[in-house]
C-alpha cells in the first residue's frame, strides 16, 4: 500500500494541499476543476467563488447522471446480447 503524499495544487487562485497515493493524478484532476471553475467563471463574471463553485458542481453531477444511465443502458445490452449468445451457442452444441 502506497503512502498517501501531500501534493500543492492551486484551483480558482487558491492554494490548495490534497494528500494522495498518486500525486500526478492528483495535479491532473485539479488541473481539470480548475479548468472548469475559470470556464463557468468567465462566463459569469459577476458571480462569486462560492456560486461558481456550485454551478461546477451541478455541472460535474449532471456528468455524472450521464454517464451513469449510458453505464446502465450498455449493461442491459450487454447482457440481452449475452442471453442471445448463450442462446446460439445452446442451439449449436445440441446441433
């Protein structure tokens, strides 16, 4: 098991220490917030940390919910495709 190391990284100019097994992970996944943050940002310039922070948030979970039905919606062709396959194959070995 690796040791968690401390890595800086700096997000929406704030200095930030997050602690890791893997500091370039880390880095990049920060590196991506930040990236988001200074987007929403810049398209709200009026808005303050706090409101970028929570428009990057339901950002991030809208993603997510994406992602999550395309996950759910490929298993359930992967497994009506495995019950066909399983199907041909029983046809064939009694062929």
């Amino acid at each position: 098991m690796e040791e968690k190391r401390a890595v800086r990284v700096t997000i929406l100019n704030q200095p930030y220490t997050l602690a890791g097994d893997d500091p370039r992970e880390i880095e990049e996944l920060a590196q991506s917030v930040d990236e988001l943050l200074h987007s929403i940002a810049s398209k709200a310039p009026n808005a303050d940390a706090t409101r970028v922070a929570v428009l990057a948030c339901l950002h991030l979970t809208d993603r997510l919910h994406t992602l999550e039905r395309d996950l759910t919606s490929l298993k359930e062709r992967v497994g009506r495709k495995t019950e066909e396959f399983a199907g041909l194959l029983g046809r064939a070995l009694e062929g």
